[in-house]
C-alpha cells in the first residue's frame, strides 16, 4: 500500500527501507484484513451497536501491531518500528472510518430483510 511506503520513506528517510517494509507490510496486511472482514461478516458481529467504531478500533490494533512486527523483522531496531507503528496508527484511521463510512452505505452483498423487501 503506498501510504505505508511513503510514511516509511518519510520517517527513515530510505528508499531501500522503504522498498523492504512497503511490499512486505501490504501482504501481510492484505491477508489478515481478509481474516478481519470475514470475522465482522458474522451475524453477531453485523448486531453490535457502534460495530464500526469497534471494527476500526479492533483493525487498528492488528494493523500497528503488525507494522510494528514487520519494521522490526526487517530494520532489526525496535525504536524505528515504535517510531513507524503509531505513524501508521494517525495517518491511517481516519482513512479507514471513512472508508468503513462508505460501505455501510452501499447495499453492495447484503440481503434485504423481509420487513423491507414487503
């Protein structure tokens, strides 16, 4: 994800580090996201009241704990990777509410329930 690589450029001030963390942080991230998504599909989850709060409180956790894990398992300094983690944690939240926004907003995959379908 480009957000990752340029603030990973911006705090090391490193192409190469940048080119290391950048693919290596979307993978990962792509995968548990999936992981994420399915687990908030469940219909005790869709029941929650503030579930998109909890859901962008609970991918954010996930998400700079595993940047935090990545920057570490590639620059071997853990000041850079606390440095970079919570980078991730501002620039990133806001993106996603807005995104979660969004898609609550789009009937894209649900089923009407039958008080509204008659």
């Amino acid at each position: 994800e480009p957000y990752s690589f340029l603030l990973t450029y911006i705090i090391s001030g490193e192409l190469t580090t940048a080119f290391k963390i950048g693919p290596a942080d979307f993978v990962f991230k792509l995968l548990v996201f999936y992981l994420h998504e399915r687990i908030w599909l469940l219909n005790l989850a869709q029941q929650l009241p503030r579930k998109r709060v909890l859901k962008t409180v609970s991918w954010k956790i996930v998400a700079v704990s595993m940047t935090i894990i990545i920057t570490y398992g590639v620059t071997k300094e853990l000041s850079f990777a606390f440095k970079l983690g919570p980078a991730d944690f501002v620039a990133k939240l806001a993106l996603y509410h807005s995104h979660e926004y969004l898609w609550d907003h789009i009937p894209y995959g649900r089923e009407e329930s039958k008080e509204k379908a008659n």
